[in-house]
C-alpha cells in the first residue's frame, strides 16, 4: 500500500516515466480496443481472475473489485522499487454507501485518518462502509532532513477524471474522450454516476509542471469554456474500486440506469501509467491566467502574496483575529488548532511528534483554519512561524506559496 525508506542499491538506468511496461489489451467504457503486447507469465493467473465476475454474489464483486485494484497498484510499486522510486499513498474509511469520509476522521492526518488493507477488505465483504485511495503528493518535502533530489524520487497516485452530465453524457465530447484514453491506456474505474477515473502515477517534476503551468496541482479540465473533469494529483481523495453508492436521485436513476449502476468497477484493465510531462501538456487544462504567478516567481522571491512590511510589524502575543479574540483564545475553542499549534511535529489530533511524512498537509491544515478562523494572511504568517516554527517556516517561498494556496482558494 505505502512504501517509505526504500533503499536504492543499483544505478538507476533510466528514468520511471520512461520506464513504464507495456499495457494488456483493454477495453474501456467506449468499447474502444487497445491491442498492445500481453503480460509476463508472472501476472497470468491474477490476469485471469481479475477479468470476471461469473457466478460472484454482490459481496464477492466488491471484494474482486479491491483486489483488481490491488493488482495494478503493487505492480507499479515494483515497477518503481525496480527503478529506485518510492510509490506512496494511502487509504481511508468512508460512510456506508457514501463519500465522506466516517465521523470523527481527519482525513488529511494520515496518522489517525488512514486504514491499512485488511480493513478495507473487512468494510467491502462485511458492507460496513465504502473506501478512499488518497492523492498525497506534495510539492515540497515533508521533512526537512528530506533533500530535493531524494524528494523527486517519489512517486505518488493521481486520478484523471472525466465527468458526466444529468443525461448521462460525456461532457466532454466523446471523440476527445476516446482520444485522451487511447493516449494513457491505464487502469480505469467508473463510478457510480458513469464517471471515468483514470489512475496515475505521478513524479514529483510532473506534479511541479503541473503547478507551473496552470497555478494549482489539481487543475480543471475544460472545453469550450466548460469545466469536463478534473485531476486529483495533491491531497484529493477518490472513491475505490468495489465501493457501492446507490442512486437516490429519481431523475438519475431513470436517465442513467444503462450507465450506472451504483457500483465502482473496473472498467479497463491496464498497467497503471506514470505520466510525464508531454501528458500534461496534451490534456485541455485550465492554464493559469497571466496575474497568476508562477512557482518560480514564487520561489525567487519576485512576488509575495504577504505583505511582509505588516507581517513583519506584528507581534504574535497580540494579533486578534476578526472577532476579536487572541490565538490563545481561539485555541481553547478549537481543540485541532491547538494541536497544530503545538509544535512543529503536531498533527491534528496530536500535540506529539508523530513519524509519518505528512508535514506539509499538517502547515497546510494548520492555515487553513487559521483563515477560517478569522486571521488575515499576514497574521497567518506570523502565527505560523511562531508556533509551528522550523526552518522551512523562514524559507520565504515556502511559506509564500503556503499561504497564496489556501488563501486564494475558497475552502
């Protein structure tokens, strides 16, 4: 599920993008055929069980879809062992027949929000609830003891999603669909409502590129103006494989009943793709506008998003938010807040320091309540290097492109 520490013990001869094996022939929801050279006898017999779903009762399917999902993810995790890479991502609980995550989780605190694999198979076979596979890559280590040529060694799951209308249409002409899944040829599932969610596996530069090019790593897909899907490459989470969500909406199920069934499946079975830059480059992405600054100019410094001269002026002990109250004050009203604000190391559920590499969504996390919470961006910033101090709070594009994230968007 996630590896971490895997020691390179050979030359690297190539790099994992261009190291991805070839594809199975698949088919996909177009009844489109993508003949390509077959697996290793290795693979034969999981080939053969994955591919049907004779005489399985609804229990089984759930479990068989897990398990096809399980096929392809540890391939790619050879794949990138084989080739000096870290594959890493994890897993969560949902509701019953549902999308949310079950109470009382934080599903970016991978410490207490994740389950490991037993779990999910348990929650499917027993119908406890449903299951998520979460996006968590991350632009800037996590660790400071992490440099960034170890760092671009990672490879983490990204989702390609491809949206479908009230009638059960593409909103993306189908054409461009059939184009765009001839083109990456990966393991793919539909969801519930008939949506396509095209796994990926995504390398740090890519997942800069895509930052650079369009100001967020998790940019719309558009046409003619219309927003036709989405990638889900940077803490985003998605439903998985085997997981049910039955249609309540009456208009759904008579429009859509041919194209859903309420049931997350595998639609094409392929190797799961690392993609590269020139995948990114050929997909309809929102490009960031030209007020938009890039990463770059971020991290040289060229544009701030703070005004540093009255963040520099303010004093930690007596910044009140917009209702007036002190840190402290809010604090003690928001137990999550005064964990994350407890040291460099907390989480969200934890005032201890905790091992696993998620410190960049904690700093995250620990803004975006603070915006919620009524601080300005300059305070936010202040706050941050007060209380959560480290070295990488005094890297001005750090903490920068930190803040012009979470305070630019609307969560």
């Amino acid at each position: 599920m996630s590896i971490s520490n895997i020691k390179i013990s050979k030359k690297i001869s190539s790099d994992i993008e261009k190291a991805a094996p070839t594809e199975p022939v698949q088919v996909n929801t177009l009844g489109l055929t993508v003949e390509s050279e077959s697996w290793e006898s290795d693979w034969d017999s999981e080939w053969e069980y994955a591919c049907g779903h004779r005489n399985q009762t609804f229990a089984d399917m759930r479990e068989q879809e897990w398990l096809n999902f399980n096929i392809f993810a540890a391939e790619l995790q050879f794949r990138c062992e084989d080739n000096g890479f870290d594959f890493d991502y994890y897993l969560i609980p949902l509701e019953k027949e549902g999308e949310k995550p079950v109470n009382r989780i934080d599903w970016k605190d991978r410490t207490s929000g994740s389950i490991d694999e037993r779990s999910v198979k348990q929650r499917l076979r027993s119908n406890r609830g449903n299951y998520g596979i979460v996006a968590c890559g991350t632009l800037e280590p996590s660790d400071e003891s992490i440099s960034n040529k170890e760092f671009e060694r990672r490879v983490t799951f990204g989702f390609i999603v491809l949206d479908r209308d009230e009638t059960g249409e593409y909103k993306l002409p189908q054409e461009k669909v059939a184009e765009l899944v001839r083109r990456f040829k990966t393991f793919t599932v539909k969801s519930d409502s008939g949506d396509l969610y095209l796994y990926v596996g995504v390398t740090v530069p890519v997942l800069r590129h895509v930052f650079k090019r369009c100001g967020s790593e998790n940019p719309s897909l558009t046409y003619e103006g219309a927003c036709v899907g989405r990638l889900c490459f940077s803490n985003q989470y998605v439903v998985g494989a085997g997981s049910y969500i039955p249609a309540t909406d009456q208009m759904r199920i008579y429009e859509c009943q041919d194209k859903t069934s309420g049931f997350y499946h595998s639609e094409s079975y392929a190797r799961i793709r690392v993609v590269t830059k020139a995948d990114i480059d050929s997909m309809p992405l929102t490009l960031k506008t030209d007020g938009t600054p890039s990463s770059d100019e971020y991290a040289k410094g060229k544009v701030s998003a703070v005004d540093l001269t009255l963040a520099n002026e303010s004093d930690p002990d007596t910044i009140v938010n917009a209702s007036g109250l002190t840190v402290e004050e809010v604090r003690a009203q928001v137990p999550e807040l005064d964990n994350l604000l407890s040291g460099p190391w907390a989480s969200a559920t934890s005032k201890l320091r905790y091992k696993t590499p998620i410190r960049f969504v904690m700093d995250e996390k620990t803004a975006y309540l603070l915006k919620n919470n009524g601080f300005s961006i300059e305070q936010a910033w202040v706050i941050l290097r007060k209380y959560r101090r480290s070295m990488r709070m005094f890297r001005v594009h750090y903490l920068n492109r930190l803040l012009s994230q979470v305070y630019g968007s609307s969560a």
